[in-house]
C-alpha cells in the first residue's frame, strides 16, 4: 500500500516503521510543529532519518496541508495519535479515505484522556477503536475495536504500554489492510451511549482524603505515571504512585482519621482512606525524584504519624 501517515511521539513513529517493516510506501508523513523549546517529535526524526517526505503544519485545514496530501496520493491515510484537527477535506484525499486511532472503547470515553478515565472510574474492561474521523470529536464509523481487562493494580501505564500501544500499532495494520481490500464493515456509534471525557490533568489528579479508599486506589492508578495522583503535606506536594488497596475487611474497623500516615510496612506507605488504606509504594515530594517509600521514610521526609492533606 501507499500511505499517508498522520501523527506524532511514540505512537505514531511505532505505527510508521510497522508499516515500513512489512514493505508498504510511506508518501508522506504530516506531524505536528514542535513548540518552541521541546525536544524534536520522535516521529518527525524517524520521518527524516528514512528520508521520507516531512511535512509539519500549524493547521491540518490549511489549504497548503490538503495540497500536500493530494500531492501524496496514498491509498489510505492512517491517523496515530493527532491531537491536530483534520478536516474532511484533508482525510477524504486518500483513495481509501482515512482511519483513525483512539485508545477507548468508542462511543465510550471520546477525548484527549481516554485511557486516564476508565481506571479512575474503575472499569473493569477497556479497549481501542479504530474509525472514520469526522468532523465531530470521535464519532466516526467503527471500523475495528480491540478489547484487554483493567486489572486491581493496572496503572496508566501498564494498561497503555503493555497493551494498548502494541495492540494499536497491529490494529492500524489490521484495519488498513481490511479498509483497502473493501472487506470491512463501518458501525455507527450508538450516541445513547456515548460519553466525553476532557484532559486528565492536576486539577482531576488531586487526592480527596474523605472519598472512599476505592476511588483514592483508582485515581492513583489512573495518573501513574502521570500526572501523578497528589495531595500535600505541610503544605508541600506530595505525589503517590505504585499504589495497593487494603479493604477494611482485613484489620476490622479503620483506625486513624482520613489521611493519616500510619506506617511504613512491606516497604509501603500506608494510608488511612474512607473503608480502608491505601498502600504507596513510591512517591515525590515537592522538587524532588521520585523515589520508593521506605528510602524516603528513611531519609526522613516522611514520618508515621503525619497528616496528608495539610
């Protein structure tokens, strides 16, 4: 095949050399401007490296941009990871239109955060889509869906890494192939079940001690590695990641207030929560790094006893 590739950072450069890997044509590759001071877009250096033909506009609706993807005349244009707009006078270009990927199970959980939400809510199930985009926010035609569980202790990390990123870079693949052979099939999305999340950011990832040890267990997951799920003490950030949940079940009643530093144990923080403990395994202070609890109590940052929250 001859394809148009839109995108950007890891997803995108993994997508791209899946593709070169197995011989098909890269016509033109479109990422996004760096902002001014970040470091070059992996995919804009793998684009570059292969000699492949670059392209990097502010808009996706600018005339320039639909002229660079006629010009390409690719077969199918493969969308990994665009958080630019694209218009349907840039996606329709290619001779089998354009997919796209996103890392939810449409119509469930459309938005930038759609991998943060789903554990945050505590979903036992989650998944990628790969469809039509349109000009609304992930609502095109369904074209293939891939599903993996959320387990107790999966973090954002785990879920997206060790299964949604490979599993997107096959799916890409998969669908392409099906779209040009004309053996695929478009389900429209059912709005009655349609949700929209917005970014998953430090204002969504701050910790409320008064809520149930459940939800605390699963906003951690939810931001690790990031943004990191915090809260303060002494007025200081502190953020917590590599978190475990103890249920009330285990030790009776829930001694200490809400928040309280009770102990270090297995190497753990442990945390009293609203019908249980939460249980860090890592955690930042402040301007520090990010380091395991118990070097942290031992260097005397944190002490049992202290309240979070503060």
């Amino acid at each position: 095949m001859r394809i148009a590739i839109v995108g950007q950072q890891d997803f995108g450069k993994a997508v791209l050399e899946a593709f070169l890997a197995r011989g098909d044509q890269v016509a033109a590759v479109f990422c996004a401007p760096e902002k001014e001071g970040a470091r070059p877009d992996v995919l804009r250096v793998a684009a570059q490296e292969k000699g492949l033909r670059l392209h990097q506009f502010k808009s996706l609706r600018a005339p320039e941009a639909v002229q660079a993807m006629r010009d390409a005349a690719a077969d199918i244009g493969i969308m990994a990871f665009v958080l630019q707009f694209a218009p349907q006078e840039f996606v329709r270009v290619p001779r089998h239109g354009t997919i796209q990927f996103h890392p939810s199970l449409l119509p469930k959980y459309r938005g930038p955060s759609s991998i943060n939400w789903p554990i945050a809510r505590g979903e036992k199930e989650t998944g990628l889509t790969i469809f039509r985009p349109t000009d609304g926010l992930d609502e095109g035609a369904v074209i293939l869906q891939k599903r993996t569980p959320v387990g107790e202790d999966d973090t954002l990390g785990s879920v997206y890494f060790e299964r949604l990123f490979p599993m997107g870079v096959q799916a890409m693949l998969e669908a392409a192939d099906l779209v040009a052979a004309g053996k695929h099939k478009e389900a429209v999305q059912d709005e009655s079940q349609a949700s929209y999340e917005g970014w998953f950011r430090e204002a969504e990832a701050k910790i409320n001690w008064a809520n149930h040890a459940d939800a605390i267990h699963n906003l951690i997951r939810a931001c690790d590695p990031a943004p990191g799920a915090w809260t303060t003490l002494n007025g200081v950030k502190l953020q917590l990641f590599d978190s475990r949940k103890e249920p009330v079940r285990t030790f009776g009643a829930v001694k200490g207030k809400v928040g309280d530093l009770v102990e270090l144990a297995a190497g753990r923080l442990v945390i009293t929560a609203q019908g249980g403990r939460i249980h860090a395994g890592k955690a930042k202070l402040g301007d520090g790094k990010k380091l395991a609890a118990a070097d942290l109590v031992a260097a005397g940052a944190l002490k049992p006893g202290q309240v979070l929250g503060s």
